[in-house]
C-alpha cells in the first residue's frame, strides 16, 4: 500500500474560526509580515511580535478541530499505508483532532525556545520580552515558530517522505511560501499523483493532477471517504 503525504496550510483552519495569512482581512491586512514574521522585527520591537503570537495563542486556544482535521486523523487510522500530515499551521488543531505524529514544519504556538541556548519549552499562554529561558536564564525567550529566512524544521525527514509519496495532497495553502510551495514538485518527482483541496486555486493549483475546490470542511471528508472505500 502506498505512502500518502498531505501538506497544510491556513485554511484548513479557517473554518475553526482561526485567520489565514492572505485572505481578505487575514493576518498579513492586518500586520506587516516584516514586523511580526521575521527575526529582524522581533529585535527591532519585541513587543509587538509577542502581542501578535500571544493574540494568536489565545485565539488558538479557544478553536476547535474542524470536520478536516477529523477526517484526516480518520484516514491515518484506518488507511493500510503510512498517512504523514506535514503543516505549515502553527496551531494544534490536527492534534486536537485526533492525527498523531504531525509535522509542524512552521513551528508551534505551543513552543517557546531560547534564541541564545536553542532550548525548547512548552511555552506559556503569554510570553512576554526578556522573558528568561529555563536552563540558560538569558533573557532571549521567543516563539518556537519558524519566521521568514528561518529554515523550517525537519525539512530532510519531510523530503524522505515526499521521496516515497504515491499520494501528495495540499490542503488549504495558497502555496506562496517556499519551500512547502515546492514540494508539488518533489512528489511528481516520485510519481505520486497530486490533488490539491482548496477553496479556490492556488499560485501552483496548474501543477497538481487533480483540483478540488470549495471549503475544507466539505471536500476533505468527501475525499477521504472516497480514499478508504476505493481500497
Ligand atoms: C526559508 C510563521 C531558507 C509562523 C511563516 C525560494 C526557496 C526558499 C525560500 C524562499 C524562496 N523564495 C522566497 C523565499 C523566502 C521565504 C518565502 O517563501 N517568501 C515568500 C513570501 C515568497 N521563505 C522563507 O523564508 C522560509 N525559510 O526558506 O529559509 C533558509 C535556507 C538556509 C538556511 C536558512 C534559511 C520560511 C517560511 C516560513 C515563514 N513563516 N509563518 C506563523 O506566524 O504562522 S509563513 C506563513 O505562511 C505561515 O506559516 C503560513 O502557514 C504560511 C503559508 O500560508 P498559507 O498556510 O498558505 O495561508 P494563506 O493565507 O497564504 O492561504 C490560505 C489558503 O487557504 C488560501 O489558498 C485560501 O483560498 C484557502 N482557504 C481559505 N479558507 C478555506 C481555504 N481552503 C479550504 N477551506 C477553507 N474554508
């Protein structure tokens, strides 16, 4: 049986009430990526990139997994093959909605990790500057989430799986961020074939053998159930 491979992005969430990135009004309308998503902003003003993660935080917090997520926990239970769900969502959401070993390539909002000593902790409901890190105690806590040219993480694991895929997916993503953006094209390298589920076309939707569209809540479940009855 083969190895299924699913890349998601912002708008899987969306219907649990949480922002994407670059919808109408979404994160980036509202906040200059330069300011809130890089690691020059966060050392030019702290602050406010701690308002913004611990804005999204309590947000994420309150959200609740949606009929995508728990459709895709569905299909890593009962899918003969391996089911990998790499995301570039911050929030626990696939978590939360029963999925297991998910690969946040983007970082979590869970996370806060010391920029002098790479230490990692479960990171408070709010962070605030100089907040000092566990085992260093420097005053250099941060978000654990991976900020634009910040590599993301567990890329070599993530291209293994794309090197075996026979199915790769990408699911709410307006797959303008690299390097998620590109691993369509990794997977067609392997021969897999490739759907993407969104709610309208992507940047790359042309690359994709297969395109879905309408809200995540409507077309992952529908997909899915075809996925395990087609077995
Ligand atoms: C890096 C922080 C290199 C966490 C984020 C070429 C190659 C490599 C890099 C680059 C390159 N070109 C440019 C770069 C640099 C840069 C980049 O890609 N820039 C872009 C803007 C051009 N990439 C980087 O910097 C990356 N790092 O490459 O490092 C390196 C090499 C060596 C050594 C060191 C470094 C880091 C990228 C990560 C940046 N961090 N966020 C956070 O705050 O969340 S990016 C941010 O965008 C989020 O992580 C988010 O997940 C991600 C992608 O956004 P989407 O998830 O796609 O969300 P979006 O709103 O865009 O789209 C939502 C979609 O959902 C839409 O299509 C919409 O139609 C759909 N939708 C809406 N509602 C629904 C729905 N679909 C279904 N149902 C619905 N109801």
């Amino acid at each position: 049986m083969g190895k299924i491979v699913i890349l998601t992005g912002a708008g899987i969430s969306a219907e649990s009430g949480l922002g994407t990135f670059r919808d109408e009004g979404g994160l980036w309308a509202q906040h200059r990526v330069e300011d809130v998503a890089t690691p020059e902003g966060f050392s030019r003003n702290p602050a406010l990139v701690h308002d913004f993660y611990n804005a999204r935080r309590v947000q994420a917090a309150k959200a609740k997994p949606n009929a995508a997520h728990e459709a895709l926990a569905r299909l890593q239970k009962n899918y003969p093959g391996e089911v990998v769900i790499v995301t570039q969502n911050v929030d626990s959401l696939h978590e939360a909605g029963g999925a297991s070993n998910v690969i946040h390539m983007h970082g979590t909002l869970a996370g806060a990790l010391c920029a002098a000593c790479d230490h990692r902790w479960p990171a408070p409901p709010q962070m605030a500057v100089g907040e000092t890190c566990p085992a260093c105690a420097a005053p250099t806590a941060r978000p654990d989430v991976v900020w634009f040219g910040e590599m993301p993480y567990q890329m070599d694991v993530i291209y293994d799986h794309l090197a075996e895929a026979t199915l790769f997916a990408a699911i709410g993503t307006s797959g303008q961020v690299y390097p998620a953006a590109a691993f369509v094209y990794e997977a067609m390298q392997s021969g897999a074939h490739t759907v993407e589920l969104n709610l309208e076309p992507s940047t790359g939707a042309a690359s994709f053998d297969e395109v879905i569209l309408g809200p995540a809540t409507e077309t992952v479940p529908r997909w899915i159930e075809g996925l395990l009855n087609r077995r």
